[in-house]
C-alpha cells in the first residue's frame, strides 16, 4: 500500500500540499470489526493478497496499456519504475508486457504486518514514515501526527429513487453521491432508449445536467468543517432540477416556434446543440 503511494506520486504533475492521509486500512478495519458482531469468525485476512503480492502475477493487455500511458511519469521515480516498470534491451525503463510478472515483496511486508498488528502497522512505524518521507521529498506536507490521527466515522448514506428502483450512495464529504442523485432524479423524466443508441434529447439533459452539478460542488464538503453541507445538498439537487426543468421548457417553446434545435447556455459555457 505505501509503495502504491509512491508510485500515485511519481505520476502527479505536482504533489497536494493539502493530500488527504490514506484511510483505506482503518476503514476496512472498522468494516471488519463491524462484520465480527455478527459472525466471529470474521477477521482482518490478508495473507491471500501477501501472497499474491509476495509471488506475483502476470499483467494483462490493460495494465501495459496504462503502464505506456504513464510511462515517462513512472520512469521519472526510480521506486516506481522499479516496480512497475521492466528495463528494455537499450537498459531503459519500457512498460511491462502481457504476461510479465508484478512482484511486490514490500508490498507483501506491509500487508503482513497490518495483519498482524492491524491499522498501527500502517499509520504508526516504518511504513507511516515512510509514506511521510516520499510525500515529503516531493513538497507534501502529510505528517506522521496526521497519519496517526486517521479516525474513521460512520455517516448514513444517501438515499434517493430511480425508476423504482432504491439507490443508497455515498454520503458528504465525498460529492459523489450526491451528484449521482440528483443527476438520476434528472434523468427519471427522459426516455434513455427514445431516438436509438445514445439518443441526444437524453445525452443533452445528462451533459447540461452534469455541468450545472460539477459548477457547485464548491459550495458542498465535508460536514464537519462546513456546517451546513448536509441539508445543502437538497436544496442544490431541487434547484438543479428546478433549472433544467425551465431550460427544457425555453427550448421546446424556441423549437415549435420553427426554430433549430439549439438550446441556449448560460454565458461562459460552451453550446450544446442537437438535431431537431
């Protein structure tokens, strides 16, 4: 996992000062213990992914594709490229290959080690520092305290419908769920097979309805610094609904006027035009 860190470094343009701290681990860790109230057999079982980690598998035909896509990002990082990339004929870093094998022994240790002593093998000790030290080598200013102070916290999800159908999604921070939500409650009223493969009535009101979500995401996040973000989410989901509501009556109303089908756009956002 830290080494995955890495290599997600090396490939960034420019490391966040503002990265969030990893909290995968914790979190299946809380899953876990959440499961053992219920069948105590449950436990944190890792030793199958050491496994694999420690022996290896062979890539496919989409992770080369990836590999190539990343490659001078990756062979920048002598870690990174270490691992996941293989040295060519000329002695230069080039992309595995289908069938080349990925073996991860550090990998291996860390997932060893969490088994053993659960999420303090991650955020406290060697691997901690050494997350804090990759990070900070490239201008991250992620601490071992803020590893430390990883702390896990159970929110309910997000509920809405579609098409009769129960959707539960991620709740804040993470804007997510909310935009799968509201853009859904969009959609409901469109006909998704009206007009063929990809039909532009619905395609229009799925991109102006993502444009407009994608606009205010600004105003949401995480609920325990931004009072407020919760309830806010409603009100933005209606409001959205609200305005696409009143586009799609402007243009109707523009296009039985003998008029093409163009829809007009707020000023600044780009025209989206469909054939009437």
């Amino acid at each position: 996992m830290a080494f995955s860190l890495v290599a997600a470094a090396a490939c960034s343009r420019e490391v966040r000062k503002d990265a969030t701290p990893p909290i995968a681990p914790d979190a299946v860790a809380s899953a876990v213990r959440e499961a053992a109230r219920e069948d105590p057999a449950a436990g944190l079982e890792l030793s199958p992914a050491e496994q694999i980690a420690l022996r290896g598998f062979q890539v496919n035909v989409q992770f080369a594709h990836v590999a190539e896509h990343r490659l001078d990002c990756l062979a920048a990082d002598a870690e990174a490229a270490r691992i996941f990339l293989r040295k060519g004929e000329d002695g230069e870093y080039e992309p595995k290959q289908p069938g080349d094998k990925l073996i991860q022994p550090d990998l291996a240790r860390t997932l060893h080690a969490i088994g053993e002593r659960g999420p303090d093998a991650f955020y406290k000790g060697r691997v901690a520092r050494s997350i804090v030290d990759s990070l900070a080598s490239r201008g991250g200013i992620v601490s071992l305290d803020d590893l430390a102070r990883v702390q896990v916290r159970e929110r309910r999800p997000l509920e809405s419908t579609y098409r009769g159908h129960r959707i539960v999604t991620m709740p804040l921070p993470s804007s997510g769920g909310f935009i799968v939500s509201a853009l859904l409650n969009v959609l409901e009223r469109e006909q998704p097979r009206a007009g063929g493969y990809r039909p532009e009535r619905f395609l229009h009101a799925m991109i102006e309805t993502e444009k407009r979500l994608y606009a205010v995401r600004q105003r949401l996040g995480d609920p325990a610094f931004n009072p407020g973000s919760t309830p806010r989410i409603q009100v933005i989901g209606n409001a959205i609904e609200t305005n696409m509501n009143r586009l799609e009556q402007s243009a109707n109303a523009y296009i039985s006027d003998g008029n093409p089908a163009v829809v007009a756009k707020p000023t600044g956002s780009p025209t989206t035009t469909a054939k009437k």
